[in-house]
C-alpha cells in the first residue's frame, strides 16, 4: 500500500460515514479492535518489541536482585547467585530462545484474542438480556 493510500483511506472513510456513526458503537469499536489485533504488521511489530523487551530484561545484572535479597535478610542470595550473572542466566539456557519463541507465538495469540473480541461482540446482546432478565427475577428481593 503507497503513503498517498494510507492517507487517502482514512479520509475518505471520514468524509463517507455518517456523523452519528462517530457515537460510542461498541460493534464498530469492537470490529476496529478484531481488525488491529489480527493485522499482521501489528502482530509483527508487537511480536518484535514484545520479544525485544523480554530479550532486554534477561540481560539484566542479577546483582541488584542479591543486594535487595540481602537487605530484607536473605544472606544465602549472594551464595546462590554467580557472580555476573544476568537474569537470562539464572532462567537458564532455555531463557536464550525464548524473545525469539515470543515474537513468533504473539501472531497466533493476537488471532486468537482477536477471535475472542468476535465471539464476544455476538454474545453481547444474549449476556445483556440474561442481565435484564435476571434484574426483572431478582427485582423482588430487596
């Protein structure tokens, strides 16, 4: 898709839908939602920075976490804790794969949330009437 669509699109989106339109529509919020949560340039880029994050934070200096140990009495955490060592070190060697294992498994996930938002959105007016009802059988109780 060229830079004149992308900027294009969305106008014209605007100028062809309806002012009331712009009103809380949970089914339009809701589509808008399934749409970015299964878009795979969104899916890639969450999946890139979800797993470039978790790749950071196991390279962590473990040091400061056997300071705080020792401050609150834990005085084995020194002994437990090689000296150097990062928090992907003491995760383990498995902890090496898993930025890539993340960004691969985001995709999937975002679908299946996705999904979910779907199912929901169709379920909505069954769970609004149970609540209804309920309100109308259980009205008498108070």
């Amino acid at each position: 898709m060229s830079l004149r669509s992308l900027v294009l699109a969305p106008l014209a989106a605007l100028v062809l839908v309806p002012v009331p339109a712009f009103a809380n529509d949970r089914a339009q919020e809701n589509a808008e939602l399934v749409s970015q949560l299964q878009d795979p340039r969104t899916q890639d880029a969450v999946g890139s920075a979800l797993g470039a994050m978790v790749g950071a934070l196991l390279g962590i200096k473990a040091e400061p976490f056997v300071r705080a140990a020792e401050s609150v009495g834990n005085h084995d955490a020194r002994r437990d804790v090689p000296a150097g060592a990062t928090l992907g070190d003491l995760a383990g060697a498995d902890a090496r794969r898993l930025p890539r294992q993340i960004k691969r498994q985001v995709p999937h996930l975002m679908n299946a949330a996705g999904s979910m938002v779907g199912v929901m959105d169709q379920l909505a007016p069954q769970i609004e009437a149970i609540g209804r009802q309920m309100e109308r059988d259980l009205g008498g109780l108070d």
